[in-house]
C-alpha cells in the first residue's frame, strides 16, 4: 500500500489492516521454535538488529511521502536526524518511550525462550488494564467499577494458571520451575513498560508535547541491540537462523509496528485494544499448529478468563469513551 494511501485510511480499512497486523505480531512464537542455534540475547540481538534497518530505510521514504502530500510540515529548519527519521532528540518523552520500546523488545524474546507462548501472550494481554492503572496514579485518570472488577477477574486467571502449573511441576521432581519463574517475569515486563510508554506519551501530550511512536521504535531498537550485543557473543546463529530472525525484524516488528500507529488515527482506544488482543489468539493457534506447542488445560482455563475479562471491559466502555482522544503520532499540517 503506498504511503500516501496510509494517511487517507476508512474505519473499515483501518479495522482490516490492525487485524493483519495483530497476524504479523503473533508469527514471534512459532518462528522462534524454528531456530536451530541461536539462542535467547543472541535472537534478541538479530531481532532488534534488523528492526533497526528496516526502520532506517522505511522512515526516510515513509516521511519524505507524508511531506510531499503536506500531511506533515516540510520543515527544513529541522535537523538531519528529525528530518528524515523523526527523532526527536530534545525530548524526554522521546527518549523514555525508546528505553520502553527497548524494554518491551528485550524482555519478550527472552520470556519466549524459558517458557511456553501461551504464558507470555496471556501475560502480556494485560497490558490494557496495567496502563489504566498506572494512568491513574500519574495523571490522575478515574478508573471505572468495570476495569476495577478486570483487574481482578484477570488476575485470578493469572494465578489460576500459573498456579496449577506450579503444583503440576512441585508434584513432578523432573521437571524444573526455574524457566517458569523466569520466563514468566521477564514476560510481566512487557505490559509494565508498555504501560509506561503509553503513559508517558500520553501525559507528553496532553502539556502540547508531539512524541511520534514509530521513531521510538526505531530508537528501541537500536537501545536493545546495543544492549543485548555483548551478551550475544559469541555468534551461533545459522544461515536459516538469520533468515528466520531477519523475517521477525522487518515482518514481525518494523512494519506491523507503524502500522499500528496509523491505524491508531483512525480508530478508537477501545478498538485498537480489542483488536489487539487477536495477537493472543493467532500466536497460540500458530505455536500450535506450526511448532506443537499445545496449551495445557489450566493455560487455556485462565487464559480465558483473562481475555474475557479484557473483552467485556471494552465492550462495557464503548460508549462511555466515545469521547476518548486518540495518541497523536504525527504533527498534522491544517489542510
């Protein structure tokens, strides 16, 4: 689709195009079964890595469009780096919502590589109810009876679920609880700092600050290649290991990323987190089916019970933040 046409996008086209996108998110978990030495900083290290470039190439092109069509001022007092790739290296928003994005690369990779997918998509589908939360305590945003009452049917799942794994595994002496532990933390970071990002950018915003998403990616990507780089040493990867981590860069994270952020101007918060939580659904379907990882009983008991409460949640306040201001991702020019 030609960039011009991105910035021109119907609800309908919009709705279709996020659905696609939670697709490209969700293949993360499969193809990383796939790998046959590169094991977790490493395949950090190459998503990220290939991210980066993708981005670099993508943004110049994407940007240099959005200014030909005026949907973004051709500012040509602006910097080499704000110009071409939107960096905004004046501001802090910018700045913390990078490390976030770094945060978030980092920790899912790593949370995949100690235990199962379905645990990490169905911990990180609370991000929603984590960034209600937190805007609650920093920008004084009410929550209402309904996303209290999530909160707590959601983490009942979660304990339902990993408690019963817990006591599966305690009752069994050869099977060890280390990576159940340790992934499961590492996957509790990415809703924390994505609710954190969202958080930031939002509060940024509503003081006049303009922080665009896709330029933190770029940014988080680079952040967690550097740190992940040292720990990556010394290589394993294989030449279908590559391929494979080349497609997660530019497949799985640079494009359907700034897609999401222009699906994002059309359609609204509590669209955008339904549509989301797809992810969740297509990852677990496709770890099944293309690498065997089949979801235990208790997973799929507690998961339900997450993504019920996520759903009904939204569903419930759909008219209620009819009014809801969407995050403003690009300096729109007045036509």
């Amino acid at each position: 689709m030609p960039f011009r046409l991105l910035n021109r996008l119907t609800h309908t086209q919009a709705v279709f195009l996020m659905v696609a996108v939670t697709v490209m998110w969700s293949i993360a978990g499969v193809v990383s079964r796939q790998l046959e030495s590169a094991a977790r900083f490493e395949v950090t290290f190459w998503r990220s890595a290939f991210t980066t470039i993708s981005l670099l190439v993508i943004l110049p092109l994407w940007r240099a469009a959005d200014r030909s069509t005026g949907f973004i001022p051709d500012d040509r007092a602006q910097g080499f780096l704000e110009r071409h790739w939107g960096v905004l290296t004046r501001s802090r928003a910018f700045w913390i919502s990078g490390v976030c994005w770094s945060v978030m690369f980092t920790a899912f990779m790593l949370a995949l590589s100690f235990t199962t997918v379905a645990n990490v998509l169905i911990i990180m589908s609370v991000g929603p109810l984590f960034t209600a939360l937190l805007a609650r305590v920093v920008i004084g945003q009410r929550l209402a009876l309904r996303t209290w009452l999530a909160i707590l049917a959601a983490g009942v799942g979660i304990v339902y679920m990993y408690g019963s794994q817990f006591l599966s595994a305690f009752g069994d002496p050869t099977v060890q609880t280390g990576g159940l532990i340790a992934g499961s933390l590492a996957a509790l970071c990415v809703p924390v700092a994505g609710a954190i990002n969202w958080t930031v950018v939002q509060r940024g915003q509503t003081h006049g600050e303009k922080v665009d998403l896709v330029p933190s990616v770029l940014l988080g990507g680079v952040l967690s290649s550097l740190t992940t780089l040292p720990l990556a040493l010394p290589f394993a990867a294989t030449g279908s290991d590559m391929a494979w981590l080349g497609l997660l860069g530019l497949v799985q994270l640079a494009i359907p990323c700034a897609l999401a952020v222009v699906c994002a101007r059309s359609l609204k918060a509590p669209e955008v987190s339904l549509l989301a939580l797809l992810e969740v659904i297509f990852g677990i379907l496709l770890a099944w089916l293309g690498a065997g990882e089949a979801p235990g009983i208790e997973v799929l008991t507690g998961g339900t019970l997450v993504i019920g409460a996520l759903v009904l949640n939204e569903l419930l306040g759909w008219r209620s933040r009819t009014g809801t201001p969407r995050i403003q991702t690009v300096d729109k020019q007045p036509q």
